[in-house]
C-alpha cells in the first residue's frame, strides 16, 4: 500500500491562498517571561486542528499517516510540498452528494419535487518539524485523510495539562472508566478551576480539557498580547500562524511545552491512565483475552461506548453498517450499536479471528435508516471498551488503544477502599461453615442465627419500571439496612453485587409502588415485621466471603470489585446512604 500510495505523490506546484489576516491591534506590550527574545509579531493566525503523528520522521512516514483507503475512494491525491523548508504532504478535496437524503422527506409532505445536493470538503497538511510528523487538518473532511491508527492519542491532553491557566478550564469531556461507556461534556463558557468539575480521579477518563493559554512564544498569544482558546485531547485545537516560518516556530514550542515543562498539579492527575505503546510486551495476551471474551455469548467486562470524537455527530445518525471480515456474517444494517449487535458477527468466527475481524472491521454512520447516506466510517474495534486484569496491573480498551492505570491512581483507590474495609460495622454475620453449599443455606442459617433478620434471597419486586423484578436485599437488617451477601472466587460477582447495592437502593429511595411492595413481602415472611409506610433506606451492607477463606483486604479483594465497590460507595453516599462492608470470616 506505501508503494502504491508513494506513486501517487506527486511534486506539481500549485497555488496556495495566502493566510486570513486580523485587523485586530495588537495589545499592549507584555513582559517578557523568557530568557531569549521573543520573535517579532506574526502576520495573522487561523484557528487549527494538529495531530501528532506516530510514524518514521520522512516522506514515506507520512504516506504511511495516510487514510490511504479514503483518499483512494475519494480520488483524493497527496502532492509533495515543503513548509519553510520541511518536507511536506498536502491533501485537498471534495466530496460532493448530488441530492440530501432528506429531499424525499421534503417531496411527500408537500408534493414539491425538491432536488438539493451539497459538497463537504477539507484538506490536510502533513509535515517533518525537528524529527516529529504533525498533521494539521482543516475543514469537514481534513480528519478523515489522517489514517487514526498512527494518532499519538496523549499529544493534545500532554500539551493542555502544562499550558493551559488553571483556573480558566472552560470544558472537560470525560468518560466513565467501565463498560458502560457513558460520555460527558461539561461547559462553563466563563472558565474555572479544574477540582470544580467534580472529576472522579479513579473513575473516569478525561478525554479533552478547554481552557486558555498565555505562552508569548505562540503566536496567537504574542499577537494580541492575551490568552488564546485551547483545546487538548487526541488533538490540539489552537490558533497557529499563518506565515510558514511561524507556522513551524509555533509548532516546535508547543513540541518544548510536551518535552520540558512540569504538567500543572490541578491537572496532572489527567496523565495518570496512561496509553500502552504498540510495543508493549503484554499486547498479544490482552488481544487473546479479549478474542475468548468475543467467542462468549454474555462475556464479562465488555462493553460498547461512542468514540469520543464522534459524539458530536452521534444525533444525526439515523443507522450503522456493520461489517467484519471472517465472521460469518453479512454486512447488517441496524438501528442501534449495541454489545450483542458486535457478538453476533464474533461470536461465529474462530480462534484468533475475532478481535482481529473488529480492528479490521468498519462501522459506517449512516444519517439514513437505510444505511445509505454515509457520514463516518470508522473501525469497530474502536467501539468496544474492556477491562482486562494481568496480575496486579488494571488495563482498559478504550478507543482500540489500551490504558494503564498509573501508580497514583492506584494508591489512591487502595487508600479509598482499605478505608472502608477498616471501618467497623453495626451488622455483625455469623460465619460461614463448610456445611453451607451456597448463598441460600448461608443467609437461612443468618437469619436461623439472629432472628432480627428478615431472609428477602430471591424474593424479587416487580414493578413498571423493573418488570424482570429486582432483590431489594438478600437479608433486611433489625434497622431497616439492606444487606447484600456474596462469597466469591473472581471480580465479576462481586462487581455484580456492589451495582445490585445500588440498583435496589434507587428503587426503593425513587420509586412509591417498589416501597409498597417491599412493605407487604417484608410483613408477609415467618419472622417479618411491619416498616414504616415512609420507610426510605438510609444504610447499605454489603457482606462479603472469599471463597479461599482468606481475609478481606484491600490485597485481597479483586481489582476490579475495587474499582465496583469504589463507584458504588460514591454513587450511594452522594445519596446520604451510609455503606459498609462486613468480611464474612470462614468456619
């Protein structure tokens, strides 16, 4: 494909427009916060789009950043250009649509014959600055041409943590560390410190930072003599110069910024779920598991979230395409993008096939339900998120890239839980004996024991908004505690009873007919008793046996039931619920 694609490039000159200028004076003169003297005034900036690339620093290195199936596709063709001197790809095009698929919508409801079409274009400018490729992208299509794969996904977020003004973040996109894969975007046009964002430093991924930057070194700053907009995730969004000179000026101190500068200590913790490179050793067994986890009808730990970069386009998708090669499966059409819809064209394919059918399978937006109209097409395996556990490391899929969750991070969630795990409890569970098989002997033999425990194992309440019907608890504690009784070899048991906590108590606190019903189960048992027709849950047990009858501790208690247990203690205690853990001791 480099071969093909380097035939391609070609050294024709063309014109180039020159740079937008700004009328905008200049401010008044600033002092000078470096050593060496400041360049002179730039001629004018443009606000851009930069990607740091993670390809060989020459011509064939940026052909290989090349969306070569798009341009092909397109009949976009690379032509060899030079910046100031540094070598240079440029890629310009348009990609017209002869009639909007919404034209038809618009002819039957008022009879007219509407013909409308439109033309989305872009271009992207590839370039080799002191040994390191940037791709600079402009326009609707400029993202597209850049192949994501050779992305360096920590230049924009490396850049923003030691540049920006701490107390002017303007907006934070973060995610949720997990399978859910909920996204959230916070905005506060007027700026302010980071801590105010309520980010969750263990549970959450933050994907962008916005704020401000007042570096005199850049050019948008020198200019006008005042903070400029910035915004670092995958990419830097920031104003650079239009002059060639200063164009590369700017890029090789944003480059000394990344290098040399400390990140700021409101926004470091930002760096601490770090990206694994391509390299990394431990790369083919994180790709065998999530290949087993794939052949799975119901596997754990899998998931499917929104890439960040397309949350934006994600209301006016109207379905997705879905193909995978190896898989067994014909190209579908669906609605919604959701785990089984992935499952369904991996669970079919053999040994090895899977993980590899979805990094080389697409997912195209559609604006249509017919799956005609394409907006975006990207690869499948950026949808899935997994968590995966190598001995004592904690790692995430998150985009197709792999994270590792940093030191810090860690020692703060093994503070955090060995806190709770101390914290002495008012419930007090009799061991648990050889002669128990299961949960049900064991919570009957509690209840046997202290008969101020009401058994609700298995009891389930159904109501309109939980038709499966849910455990309100396995035991009600003398006070009314909801207790949830668990013994476990692995995380995911675990993980399931700390969202089953938090689950019932939701139902319980929100919603009248799940209360009535627990009122009527709990007065209805041999050894039940009359609640208070206001009775809201105001304390959360959780009991806890590990089936190796070791003790529980923060060494002891699975990472990823840390991570469970973490969100769940801070979901419920934002709710007033007090939340304990009992160990369960072995008999």
């Amino acid at each position: 494909m480099r071969r093909a694609m380097n035939r391609r490039v070609t050294g024709k000159r063309s014109s180039r427009p020159g740079g937008r200028g700004d009328r905008r004076r200049p401010g008044p003169k600033q002092p000078t916060l470096f050593e060496n003297p400041l360049p002179s005034a730039p001629t004018g900036t443009y606000p851009t789009t930069v990607y740091r690339l993670d390809v060989a620093p020459d011509m064939d290195g940026m052909v290989e950043a090349l969306n070569a199936d798009y341009l092909r596709d397109n009949g976009f063709t690379p032509l060899a250009r030079e910046v100031a001197g540094a070598p240079a790809l440029l890629v310009l095009g348009t990609v017209p649509r002869p009639r909007a698929e919404w034209c038809d919508v618009l002819a039957g409801l008022t009879g007219e014959d509407v013909q409308l079409g439109y033309a989305s274009g872009g271009g992207a400018l590839l370039l080799v600055v002191d040994g390191r490729v940037y791709a600079l992208t402009y326009g609707t299509l400029g993202r597209h041409m850049v192949e994501h794969e050779k992305i360096d996904r920590t230049f924009g977020i490396a850049f923003a943590v030691r540049a920006l003004v701490p107390d002017d973040i303007r907006q934070v996109r973060r995610r949720v560390v997990g399978v859910a894969g909920r996204v959230d975007r916070n905005l506060v046009p007027g700026g302010q410190p980071i801590r105010m964002y309520g980010i969750d430093k263990w549970g959450e991924i933050v994907g962008q930072v916005c704020g401000t930057t007042h570096n005199l070194r850049l050019a948008a700053c020198r200019r006008t003599g005042r903070p400029v907009r910035v915004a670092g995730g995958d990419a830097l969004h920031i104003h650079l110069s239009v002059d060639p000179e200063g164009l590369l000026a700017d890029l090789r101190e944003i480059d000394r910024v990344c290098q040399q500068v400390t990140p700021l200590a409101d926004l470091e913790f930002i760096m601490q779920i770090r990206p694994l490179p391509p390299s990394d050793p431990r790369i083919p067994a994180l790709a065998d598991t999530l290949d087993q986890r794939l052949g799975q009808p119901g596997p754990d730990g899998l998931g499917i979230a929104v890439p960040g970069a397309l949350v934006a386009d994600i209301e006016q998708v109207g379905s997705y395409r879905i193909h995978v090669p190896k898989s067994g499966q014909a190209a579908t059409v669906t609605p919604e993008l959701d785990l089984a819809t992935v499952l369904s064209h991996t669970n079919g394919a053999l040994d090895g096939d899977r993980w590899t059918g979805l990094r080389n399978g697409k997912v195209t937006l559609c604006t249509d339900a017919a799956g005609i109209e394409e907006l975006h097409t990207t690869a499948l395996s950026r949808w899935l998120t997994a968590e995966v556990a190598i001995d004592t490391t904690h790692l995430l899929l998150h985009e197709g890239g792999w994270y590792e969750i940093g030191d810090r991070h860690r020692e703060f969630l093994r503070q955090e839980i060995a806190e709770i795990l101390t914290r002495s409890s008012s419930i007090v569970l009799p061991p648990w004996s050889s002669t128990l098989p299961d949960e049900d002997a064991y919570n009957k033999e509690a209840v046997r024991i202290n008969p101020s425990l009401v058994l609700l194992d298995k009891k389930l309440l159904r109501t309109v908004q939980h038709r499966r019907g849910i455990e309100a608890c396995d035991l009600l504690g003398p006070d009314g505690e909801l207790i949830h009784v668990k013994r476990a070899a692995s995380s995911s048991p675990l993980s399931h009873l700390f969202a089953q906590g938090v689950t019932s108590f939701d139902a319980l606190r929100y919603e009248e007919e799940a209360r009535r019903k627990l009122i009527d189960l709990v007065r209805q048992q041999p050894n039940g008793r009359h609640l208070d027709p206001d009775y809201r849950p105001r304390k959360v047990v959780y009991g806890i046996a590990l089936k190796d009858g070791r003790p529980l501790t923060v060494d002891t208690l699975f990472t990823f039931a840390q991570v469970a247990l973490y969100r769940a203690m801070k979901t419920l205690r934002a709710e007033g619920i007090e939340v304990e853990v009992v160990t369960i001791p072995s008999a």
